[in-house]
C-alpha cells in the first residue's frame, strides 16, 4: 500500500516518519523543494522533534519519498492532509492553504481513494468544504462511493510528536460510515491506540474542545495567579495543595502562543456569532481576552523592577528570556513573549532579548536587539515568570 502526506511540516513529516516505519510506502508532498531534498537524503528539517532522526534517515528517498509536486504522489490508495489553518485579523479561518491542498489531490484522486483531514479544524470542514473541493476537481462524488473521506485529526506536541503518535490515543471519523471503517482499517497499519467515532464532525470537534478546555483552565490560572500576587499569597504553595483528583489548576503564564490553542477557540466563537448565539462563547472569548492580556501585566511587573533602580528609565537594559511560545520549541507564531518583547519596544524602552534557539541575525530581522543576560540591568524570564534585578 503506499499514503501519501500532504504537507511535510512539524506535524505531517512525523506522521510520515511512523507511517513508513510501519513498513508502508510514503509519498510526502511539500512546496518547499529544500525540505524535499534535504529529507531523500536523509537529513531532518525538524531537528528539534526527538526520534525524527533517526526515522528520516532510516527511510528518507526510500520508503518515506519527498516530492514537491501533487502529480508526483498520483497512484496512491490514501492521501492524508495535514497543512496549516490559519485565522485572518477578524479571527476567521482562512482556508487558503487547505483548499489548495485538497484541490492539488483531487486532481490526481482516482475511484476507490481515501482521503483523511488531520488539520484541526471547525466542525463541519471535512464533510462540508473537503468534500466539495474533492468533487468538484476529481469529478467523483462521495454518495455514490466512488471516494472515501474521513477526519483524524492531529494530537501530537512539538518534541513528543514520535511518542504521540505511537502511543497516545487518536480519534477518526467519516463523513459516512463507509469512509469511518475504510479510514479506520488504513489508519490501524500505523496507529496503534485509534478510536473510531461516528462522525467527521465528532472527530473535530474533540479536537477543538480539548484546545478550548486547556485555553479556559490556562485563563483560570493567570487570573487567579494575578489575585494572588495583588493578596500578597504564594500561588505555588496554594496550587500543590489546591491539586487533587477532582481539581487540577493549570500553570501560569506569559498567554498562550502557538498555532493550537490560541487558534481553536475562534472557531466555535466565530461560529456562534454566525448563528447570532453570542452568549454560547462567552467564556471562550472572556479566556482568550485573559490570555492574550497577560503580556499587560507581565509588563507592569518589569516596569516596577525598573522603577528600583538608580537610573533613568529610558536607559536601563531590559533582556526578555525566550521569545518562542513554548521552551524549547523555535515556533513564533502567536508567541506572547515575543508580544511582550515588542510591546516594551513601543513602550519607549530599552528592550533586547536573549534566545539560545535564534541567531543574531534571526533576531534582528524580527526588529529586536540581542543581549546577553548579564550584561542587563533587568531580566525577565518568560518561562519560569522570574523578574530578576541585575
């Protein structure tokens, strides 16, 4: 049997990594022809994903072949898609990028193929979007059998993606229950722990939930860290004890960065707002407002350390720790300390930033200044919320 993977990313080239380790063919498309290059000759663009190594230079050019045309991945009997959805300035979802996946595959699709979405996206995608672009440039229809398609959609993390997939359990479901057990048979070759469930929209909607409930309890977090701090309370000592089977308080925070759960949310918002049923979103918006408001008071927070020091504000060195959204990880998208970083910038003061994972050059290009830590007047660490005066 040979896959192909639409979209050789930090989530789709794993996945293919394990699917060609499961013995089967893998056909990886991707636009970007250096990716391509560098993974048939067994070298991994995704350094900092642990056990990609060795899978792409075991399989790279020979079980797992990277092209980066579509017509290249013709012949084969299932296509996962897996690219990114982004959200506009409105926070609706641009479906650019995935509409010309799912148009690149329906050119080559022949009858009897499967298509499976692992992208995470709003409920209703697959059976209604996918499936119309499907159809429309394939000339099949999905009623008549002639096509399989089917959502699973990806619940793996940056660094963990290889244990994720082997071991964590992933949901699939179709747009009919023809294509739920053709996906679910195909999907069992290479997903050890699957669950099928009776619907493509089911199998979006846990994904998005499970966003939603990490984005709310992270927003309880912040706002009852900042209560805390005002009653002059260590919320540490109260978290540990708090903490029990029945009550689990997340860790504060810069917010929350990435392309996940600062992205799903707005799709359930925007969503209601649609069905003008505004009070159905109501903490899901009041969340995202806490979490994206936090580099406020992180900023009040450095300001005061500033304060303490004999020199004119203007002119003390200030170092943000980390400007990625997540320790470890060099992904900006949505990143609050780099927001942070940037609004300090707009503030008038003198900001630099420190980041193992960027080049200085990296870092100028983002408009910013580097330093080391030590030669700063304050350090603010995003990861550890440590304000430290030099």
């Amino acid at each position: 049997m040979k896959i192909a993977v639409i979209g050789l990313g930090k989530a789709g080239l794993p996945l293919a990594g394990v699917i060609a380790d499961s013995g089967l063919d893998v056909i990886g498309v991707d636009i970007d022809e250096k990716r391509c290059e560098d993974i048939n000759s067994g070298r991994n663009p995704v350094p900092e994903e642990r056990g990609l190594d060795e899978l792409i230079e075991k399989h790279g050019g020979k079980g797992l072949t990277a092209v980066s045309s579509y017509e290249d991945a013709r012949g084969c009997e299932a296509y996962i898609i897996i690219v990114p959805l982004f959200i506009d300035g409105a926070k609706n979802p641009d479906f650019g990028i995935l509409e010309a996946a799912f148009r690149g595959v329906g050119r080559i699709m022949e009858s009897g193929d499967l298509v499976v979405l692992e992208t995470t996206v709003p409920p209703m995608t697959t059976e209604k979007l996918a499936k119309r672009w499907l159809e429309e440039e394939s000339g099949l229809t999905l009623e008549s059998g002639e096509f399989f398609l089917a959502h699973s959609p990806e619940r793996i993390m940056t660094g963990f993606s290889i244990s994720r997939l082997r071991e964590f359990p992933k949901v699939i479901g179709g747009v009919n229950p023809e294509s739920g057990v053709k996906a679910f048979d195909i999907y069992k070759k290479f997903i050890p722990n699957l669950r099928m469930v009776s619907s493509a929209r089911v199998a979006e909607f846990i994904k998005v939930i499970e966003g939603c409930y990490r984005d709310v309890n992270i927003a309880l977090a912040n706002e009852l860290f900042k209560i805390a701090d005002e009653l002059e309370i260590d919320f540490y000592e109260a978290r540990k004890y708090a903490n029990h089977e029945y009550c689990y308080i997340h860790m504060p925070s810069t917010g929350v960065g990435g392309h996940c759960i600062p992205v799903y949310p707005w799709f359930l918002i925007k969503e209601m707002e649609r069905r003008e049923k505004y009070d159905y979103s109501t903490i899901l918006r009041v969340s995202r407002e806490i979490n994206d408001q936090m580099i406020n008071y992180w900023l009040d927070k450095i300001v005061l350390a500033c304060m303490k020091i004999d020199k004119p504000i203007d002119e003390i060195k200030i170092c943000i720790r980390g400007i990625t959204f997540r320790d470890g990880v060099k992904e900006l998208y949505h990143s609050r300390n780099l927001a942070l970083a940037r609004l300090l910038r707009e503030k008038g003061l003198k900001v630099y930033v420190s980041d193992e994972l960027f080049s200085r050059e990296e870092i100028e290009k983002l408009g910013l200044d580097q330093i080391e830590p030590g030669d700063a007047d304050v350090v603010f660490d995003p990861f550890r919320l440590e304000v430290t005066i030099k």
